[in-house]
C-alpha cells in the first residue's frame, strides 16, 4: 500500500470572486481619480476619497483569499487537507485521523452549513461524503477524491475495520 499520495484539485475563480476583482479595481481607480479634487476642496473629501480606497482594496482582499486549489495529502493513518488561495499561501482546512471516520460514501445529500466542503462544487458526480468524529463533534467533509484516493482510503478504513474486530474478539 502507497504511505503517501498527495492530490490537487484546481478550483475555478467564482462569479463573485471575479466580480470582487472588479469592484475592488473600481474603486481604487475612483479613488485615486478623486485625490486631486479632495486637495482643492477640503480634507473631508480626502477622508471620503480614502474610503473609496479602503473600500477597494477589501474588495480586492476578498478575490485574492478565494481557493484556487485543494490539496488532499494521504499518509495511510490520516488524511489531510489543506487548501491554496490565489496568491499561493496555504492553509490546513483539516487533518482526519482515518481511525476516527465512521462513513465514507458517494454523496447524495444536500450540503449544510457544518459541512467541510473542501472541492469545487458539491454537485458534481464524483464527490465523496466522509463523516468523521473530531473533538467529539460529527463532522462531515466534501472532496472530489481521484480513483486512486478513494481506493486507498477505503483500503485504510477495511484495515482499520478489520483490525478492530480482532481487537474486540
């Protein structure tokens, strides 16, 4: 069996991710446009000039922090994922101990809000379900393993499964 395998996923920059970009250039544009009539009028206008500003440059935040990849890293006892945003900086969305997962099915539900949705879209065909326990809460998480993920998470599970059983007897 592989001890790690490491998969990405590209996601696609959303309609309101590009329409952030938008506005966030918009009114930086708009402010940095403004700055001259703010100095010739009063300084209250600057203030509202830098709000513009400031306005634009969240907006601006927001676009680049939306995912631009999921990374599903198997190490044969926990499953780990992490997720990239637009400028590249990583993060762990979460870590699973495989021995802590109760199901791992095919995805037929609808998504809630505690659900862990860590892929593009939970509409797809190919999205797999996997409920695990994680400081006694039941969590669920969303992904779009490739075959060969869901393959050696489910080996892992019947390992863990199997011995479990020979513990108990």
């Amino acid at each position: 069996m592989t001890e790690r395998y490491i998969q990405k996923v590209e996601v696609a920059v959303s309609k309101t991710a590009r329409r952030d970009q938008i506005l966030g250039l918009v009114f930086q544009l708009l402010g940095l446009g403004l700055i001259p009539i703010s100095i010739v009028y009063s300084y209250w206008v600057f203030f509202g000039v830098g709000a513009l500003i400031g306005v634009g440059i969240w907006f601006t935040q927001r676009f680049y922090s939306s995912a631009k990849e999921y990374e599903y890293a198997f190490t044969g006892t926990r499953l780990i994922i992490s997720r990239t945003n637009l400028l590249g900086k990583g993060r762990r969305v979460t870590e699973i101990a495989l021995g802590d997962v109760r199901t791992f099915t095919r995805f037929y539900d609808t998504v809630t809000p505690r659900d862990i949705l860590a892929a593009e879209s939970a509409g797809g065909s190919d999205i797999k379900a996997m409920t695990f326990l994680s400081a006694g809460e039941e969590h669920r998480l969303l992904f779009a393993p490739d075959e060969y993920m869901a393959i050696l998470i489910g080996d892992a599970l019947r390992a863990g499964a199997a011995e479990k059983s020979k513990e108990n007897v």
